[in-house]
C-alpha cells in the first residue's frame, strides 16, 4: 500500500524583500502591466495565505509567519504582479521545503510558457518550522517566555484585569460549589452600571442593536430602580449629561425601510438609526464594505466601552471594555436555566425569540429559544485596544471629528498605568479579523489582519493536557475533507485539533478533546443554508476522526476516536408548570411548532466563543476579509506557583462554573478534564441526557443542559454517518424538498447576483471621476470597471430594457413570452435536464433559450426596442467606465471559492 505524504505542518515564515526594478520596455502591453504597483502573493495549494502592499518601487521588505497544515505533496506558490497582470511566479514542493528547512535567494520567475525570465527576478526567504517543535504552555508560562503573538496589531498587554461572564445573567440560587466565583456574574446589570457611571464616553459596536430592549429584569436585583429602563433611553439620558454615546452599527443592506422590510438577518439597524434621530447620541450604520460580495458579510465585532471609575479610587477613572457574544438585542437575555415555557409571561415577554421555527410568536406560545453566550469586562491597556478599534473602524468609514478628542482622553488613567493591585495580575492580547477597508492602521501595513484564526492555532498547538471548546460554529480544514475540497472552508482549527490528539497518541500521552456546539445552526432546520452548514460540520468532523482513527491503528494502541475527542450540544426539556403562560393562539397541528410544544423540548442555542470575542471557528469569522471580528487571549500570572506548581485561577473556576451549569454536578473527575474516565462521565452524562431529550415521554431535564451532539456510532474511524436528530426539529421531507426546489433555486440565482453588487455610493463617488490620460489609461480602467461594476452594470442595463419596454403592458402575448424565459432561466439555470431519456448539458439549456428569445422577440415586434435599450445602456457603460478612476477599487484577483461556502 502507498504511503500517504506527511502533512507539511508547522509554520513558514516569509519575507518578501524586492523584486527587479521596472523598466520601460516595449511593447505597450507591457508598459500597461510593469507601470502599475506591484504586490506578492503566496499560495499553498490553491489557496492564497500572504499578500504584500502593493509598491511601485518594488521594494517591499514584508514578513509573514504563515500557519500551515496541508498535505505534503502540496506546492507553494510566490506570484509577481500587478492588479491586471502576472508578472512572473516561482513554485516550491512542500516536500522540499520539508527537507531543506531554508530557501534564500533572488531568483528568476516563470512567465506564462513556464520559462524562466532572467530579466523578472525575487528576492526572498522562506524558513520552516515543524509544529512539534512549538513550546507548550507550560514551559512557556512557567519560565515567563510567552510574549504574545507576534501578527497582531495590539501587542499583549500586562497589567490588566478581567472579569469572565457566561450567560446575560444568573440566578442568585446559581452557586457553584468553587471558592473563586463568588457572588453570580450578572453581564447586562454590569453593563447598566457601567452605563450609568460613564462621565466622558460610551462606545458601542455591534452587529445587531435594538434600543428598546431591557438589561436588568432580574424581580429581585439590587439595582431596582433600573428595572424595566429602556437601553436608549438611558443612552439618550447620558448624552444629555454630556457624555460622547457614539453607536455603530452594521449596516444590513438587507433592511429596506421605505418598504418596511426588517431585513434577512433582523439586526434592528435602521430601527436604532431612527431612533436616535435628532437626539445628542450618534448613531451610524456602517457597511461592510467587501470588495467582492459587500451585502454577504457583515462586522460581527460586539463591543462595549465606556470610561469608568478606578477600582479603590474616588477620582481617577479609566477605560473598561465589554467585549464576546454582547449582542443588545433580541433573545439574548437568559439564565443558566434556559428556560423554554416559564418565562414567556416574564423576562421574555418584551422580546420573545425564536427563529427557528417558521411563524413563531408569543401570541402562539413557546418554546423561546434559549440562548448561551460567554463574555469579558477588561480594565487596563488592553481596554485602550479594544477602543482604539473602534475609533480605527470609525475613522475609516465616518467622520472621526465627531469622536472624543485626545485631549479629553488625558483626564483617564493612562494606557500604561503601573498599577500592582493584586486583582491586576493577567496578560491580555486583543485579536481580530478585519482588512483595511474596515480600519486604518493596520500592523506592519498589512492588508489582512487574522490574528484570531493565529491565535487559536498557536493556543491549540501549545495544549498541554485538553481543549475545551464552546462555539456556535465548527468548519473547518476543508483541503482534508473526502467532499467538497474546495467549498473555501479553509481555516486550520479542526485540522489543529486533530493533528495535536495525533501527536498525543503518538506520545502515548493522555489529551482530551470537548466541542460545544449547537444542535443545528441558527434558522428553520429545512432551510438550505441550515442544511449545507450541518453537512460542513458533518465533513469536519468526519476528517478529524479519520485522522485520529488512522493514529490509533497506527500506533496499535487500543480505543476508540471518542476517548479523545467528543461533541455535545446543549438542550432543555421541561414540565409545563401551574401558573405558566397561555397564548390566546396556538399553532397548526402537525407542523414542527405544534411538535415543539407537544413535546416540550428545543436546543438551547450556544452562541458562546472560547476564546471570548465574537469570532466564530468558520471561514466567515477567520477569514480576515468575510466578516470583522474581535476576541481577546487572556491568561492570569498567578497560574504558576513560586514551586513551579500549577495553581488554579479564575480561568479554572470559569470552565468549572461553565461545566457545572451543563451537567448540574461539580464532579471532582472535572478537575482532571484530561483522564479516560473524565471523558468517560462527561460521554455518560451526554448520553444519558440524549435518550430524555430524544424520549417520546416528557421528562424534565431538571437543569441538565449537556447531551452527546446526535449522529449516529461510527462503524469504522473513518465514517460518520448523518445526525439522528428528532424528527420535531431537524428532519426534513422529500416532499418539501421538492415542492421548494425550484423556488429556492430562483431564490439562490437571484440573492448570488446580488451579492455580487457593488455600492453604488462607490460607483458613483464624484470624488472619483476624472478624464483618462490617454488610450492606455481609458483602456485600462474600461477593464476594471467592467470587473469591478459587472454587476451593477447588468441591473442598469436591465431596467432601462424594461423602462423603454413599458409598452409590453398593452401586447400580453409579448409579455407573457418575455416573463416565461425570464422564469425558465431562473428555474432551470445551467442545471442539467433529461429529454426522452438523454441528458441536456446545462449550458445547451442556455444556448437553447438565446435562441428561442431572440427569434419571439423578432416575432413579437419588440425586438427593436430592447436593441435600442441595450446599445444606450452600452455606452452608457462604456462612458461611465472610462470616466471613472480605479486607484480606490481593490480589485484582487482571486475569486471567492462559491457563493454556497459564504455562510462557512
């Protein structure tokens, strides 16, 4: 049998020194190309990992420490060339580099015939690093060695102090049995106070917002008179005070308030943006402006910051930030009780949540959908991080006049406080995923910033004895996957994992893997979005138990993948109560929300991220360019004794409280979450608590949330066969599938070419327009326009055909014939169809169909109308194109892996 490469894992580190200098030459073409900016790019397989800036001179003096796990018979990529043209590559084996550890050079690169052009010459130096070879935390803590992660724009930051959260709020009955807890952490009443103690600002950043809701609901919070104050109105309260509220928002291009339309994703934008209107709080809707699909992603960062009074002190204050899962909005607000039913008429009643079942209401009753999340306070420098974030974001995309000024900012505590107070005792580093068309200054002029996806494949390769893992999603290490190899799910966390159990095997050395999750991801279970995310889970974790099986049988060691690594989600089932809520309606019989009540039983949501910020371990939150993102790495000095012992901190009591809050048991086993049998209680919990979920008796679950995420035992290491969710939640039929498929086809056409459009504040920024400078120059930016605006392009063009063919309405034969190859060509796309037995290829389909509309159109008489149409919209295009400059579009030059892999 052949034996498989070995992954070329570990880390590469890059430095891009210069290239030949530009030199005119002829013939023109090439004056074109050579004359514009030049950047790098370095691919490992097909997917791009480094970009230098782009640099006239040609001179870029760039490093990346560039993080890999891909199969070793890979080849690297390092391409020359400007945003029209390639200019020159070199190719490295994996193996190769392997072997020879340094590469160090100026060399020739090929051009398109695949010679080598001695003229087009690189100089740079890649070095690997095996990942075996990384410390673990221990060493690295113990001896004080760790000084942060070295891609990051915010160094890591001492002196700081951290409070940890889970959930919006706990009961005061919530005891866990650990010294370090103590009283219950209650987020959002800490986040009023906070509020309310905020003399100079209050930083908001958030992906969803709603100013009506309510933070503290708590019938017996010692904060009383906060109790049913609305979010805006105590932010408009404080601005009248003075205070600098300044709140911004993502801008869902999805919400279209002339037509009342809340949008897809429900995120209260253009509620807020109303709502403080003509009040003293500012208030901003910021869009994500993406260079390839602007309405598909979004700014996920969820931020809080506000300045606050120094612990102990009467005067001096300083920044605190808020930062994890703190959305403002809808659902959010929940206990470690997550409850489904008792709280409908109660803390629920004022923003009942539930988007999973189609036409939930409270007026039809629950369940709610019960919601769990972690969160950070942060106090230090590491505060002024996360509110130089935001001003970098706001100074990008808004006027930064309307922020507090730097000379206000002086009256705070300063960044560099060298406060001792014992409480002060953690290091703590600011993470995130953004670009730099959404912040200004970024690290070492760097275009992309990941340094939350470096982060938590540093931490993971670090691991000493487990990892534990709560987060809403799990994809991953697609290039590993058995399908859909290239769906553009690249990032390396799950492949980390399993390759660290691996290495543990290998070291016969105990390690235990635990992910949280939830049952499905967010939306209506038979929805397509939902379905493709659970089968990109199902090939994660497929690939991690395979590479974890092919260990154990390599090592001849004796178990199975589950005594490493296991998946639980989160549920509740619970009794109906005397005195619970009835709705004046209910729902239809049979449908999954009459099931749901019938049963009394629903997932609770894990919206949580550990580590704590608002990335999710999916492509859109690691990526840098999909969605922006913020998170912290914490950890306290006090975590190692003078004896070199480790001593459990507040990051122990953290898990221990997260641990007690699932399974209702402070087990001493948890102290020990590395051991075979901790894996083998928490595997017993899981399952039993399945079986009541999953049960066609109602039984309470009496406070136990965890159960073994549902799929089915695996009949070999590397096979693991589809979920076997219930049927009230997360089947779906046949029979629907095919009665939507059409549908939901057209429905996908049209959302994928719309989330192909560009702004058209940017198309149309007159700031932008100027005459050419000659035929080069108009040929030039006709090229990158009509890359740039194609799609922009094609609607213009389309409702002027439709605008000079008004007349249709008076010739219904014409208009019936123009809807009907409208609607084919939406139905049937380029899919396949079958004719008496043969198979049409799907672009014959489409041949077919230009044909036979060209041909109606001369018959039916319109023909001249729509010729007329297209031949203005064309020069319009072309004018428009020529006219309008292209030195502030990123016009990159590798595609989006599909617009299916976008929700990843």
């Amino acid at each position: 049998m052949e034996e498989k490469p070995k992954l070329l894992h570990g880390t590469i580190e890059a430095t891009i020194f210069n290239a030949t200098p530009y030199s005119p030459s002829f013939p023109l073409n090439c004056i074109c190309a050579n004359g514009k900016p030049a950047y790098v790019t370095i691919k490992i397989g097909n997917k791009k990992v480094a970009k230098t800036t782009e640099e006239c001179e040609r001179v870029w003096n760039q490093t990346f420490q560039i993080q890999c796990a891909h199969p070793g018979d890979s080849t690297i990529t390092i391409t020359l060339k400007t945003s029209c043209s390639m200019l020159g590559k070199f190719h490295i084996q994996a193996q190769e580099l392997k072997e020879g550890s340094l590469i160090n050079g100026f060399f020739p690169l090929l051009v398109d015939n695949g010679k080598p052009n001695s003229r087009q010459k690189l100089r740079f130096i890649l070095w690997f690093k095996p990942a075996e070879l990384e410390p673990s935390w221990t060493k690295l803590l113990r001896n004080g060695e760790f000084q942060g992660l070295r891609n990051a724009t915010f160094p890591q930051r001492s002196n700081c102090r951290v409070k940890l959260y889970h959930d919006a709020h706990h009961s005061s009955s919530f005891q866990p049995p650990f010294d370090l807890i103590g009283a219950p952490r209650n987020l959002w009443e800490d986040v009023y106070i906070a509020i309310e103690d905020a003399k100079y600002l209050i930083y908001i950043a958030g992906w969803s917002f709603n100013p009506k809701i309510v933070l503290v609901r708590d019938p017996q919070t010692e904060i009383p008179h906060a109790r049913e104050v609305k979010l805006g109105e105590l932010l408009k309260k404080k601005s009248e005070e003075g205070v600098a509220v300044r709140v911004m928002i993502w801008d869902d291009e999805t919400s279209l308030p002339f037509i009342k339309n809340k949008g897809v994703m429900n995120t209260h934008d253009e509620d807020a943006f109303s709502y403080f209107k003509h009040t003293k709080v500012i208030c901003r809707k910021c869009p994500r402006l993406h260079h390839k699909f602007p309405t598909l992603f979004a700014h996920h960062q969820k931020t809080i910051t506000m300045d606050t009074r120094v612990h102990n002190s009467v005067n001096e204050r300083e920044i605190m930030s808020f930062l994890g899962g703190v959305d403002l909005c809808d659902g959010r607000y929940d206990t470690e009780k997550h409850s489904l039913f008792h709280t409908l008429d109660k803390e629920s009643r004022s923003d009942f949540y539930q988007t999973n079942i189609a036409g939930a209401s409270l007026n039809k009753g629950g369940p709610r959908e019960p919601w769990h999340d972690a969160h950070a306070c942060v106090t230090g420098e590491a505060a002024w991080d996360v509110l130089t974030n935001f001003e970098q974001r706001w100074t990008k995309q808004f006027d930064p006049s309307v922020l507090v000024p730097e000379n206000t900012l002086v009256n705070l505590v300063p960044r560099t406080s060298s406060s001792t107070l014992s409480e002060r005792d953690w290091k703590v580093q600011v993470y995130r995923s953004i670009d730099h068309v959404s912040a200004s200054q970024l690290f070492r002029k760097l275009t992309v910033e990941r340094s939350i996806h470096e982060a938590y494949v540093e931490a993971i390769r670090r691991a000493d004895r487990f990892i534990y893992i709560e987060n809403q999603y799990f994809i991953g290490g697609c290039h590993l996957w058995e399908k859909d190899k290239y769906s553009g799910c690249t990032n390396l966390i799950p492949i980390e994992i399993a390759l660290k159990v691996v290495s543990k095997i290998k070291a016969k050395e105990r390690f235990a893997v635990y992910i949280v999750m939830p049952m499905w991801p967010e939306g209506v279970p038979e929805s397509e979005p939902v379905q493709d995310i659970l089968h990109w889970t199902r090939e994660t974790m497929k690939m991690m138990y395979r590479l974890i099986g092919e260990a154990l049988q390599e090592s001849g060691e004796q178990g199975h993948p589950r005594d490493y690594l296991n998946f639980f989600c989160l549920a509740n089932r619970e009794h109906k109560k005397e005195g619970e809520y009835l709705p004046p309606h209910s729902p239809h019989h049979e449908t999954q929300y009459w099931n749901a009540q019938k049963h009394r039983r629903f997932m609770v949501y894990v919206h949580s991220k550990l580590m704590i910020g608002s990335a999710n371990v999916n492509q859109r939150s690691m990526d840098g360019q999909r969605d922006t993102e913020i998170a912290i790495g914490c950890y306290q000095c006090k975590d190692y004794g003078a004896d070199n012992q480790i001593e459990h901190g507040d990051i122990h009591a953290y898990r221990m409280s997260l641990w007690y809050e699932h399974t209702a048991s402070a087990d001493g086993l948890f102290l020990e979450p590395e051991s075979a049998e901790c894996v083998q209680r928490m595997r017993s919990i899981g399952d039993k608590m399945w079986k009541i979920y999953n049960g066609e008796e109602n039984v309470d679950m009496e406070g136990v949330h965890l159960v073994t995420y549902p799929m089915k035992n695996m009949t070999n290491y590397d096979t693991i066969p589809t979920s076997t969710t219930p049927t009230t939640t997360t089947t779906t039929t046949t029979t629907t599938a095919a009665n939507l498929e059409f549908i939901s086809r057209a429905k996908q056409r049209i959302q994928e070419s719309l989330a192909m459009c560009r702004p058209w504040n940017l198309m149309f920024n007159l700031h932008s327009f100027s005459l050419p400078h000659g035929i080069i120059d108009i040929v030039s930016r006709i090229r990158s326009n009509l890359s740039y605006f194609h799609m922009n392009y094609t609607i213009l063009i389309l409702i002027l055909v439709l605008v000079l063919n008004l007349g249709l309405l008076w010739y219904p034969i014409s208009l019936i014939i123009f809807v009907s190859l409208m609607a084919a060509w939406l139905f049937l796309g380029d899919q396949m169809i079958m004719i008496f037995g043969y198979n049409i290829n799907g672009w014959v389909v489409q041949f077919i169909s230009v044909v036979v509309f060209v041909g109606l159109l001369v018959f039916t008489g319109i023909a001249s109308n729509i010729f007329v149409a297209l031949l203005i919209g064309a020069v319009l295009v072309v004018v428009h194109a020529a006219l309008r400059r292209t030195d502030d579009l990123f016009v990159d030059e590798e595609q989006v892996a599909s617009l299916t892999s976008t929700a990843s």
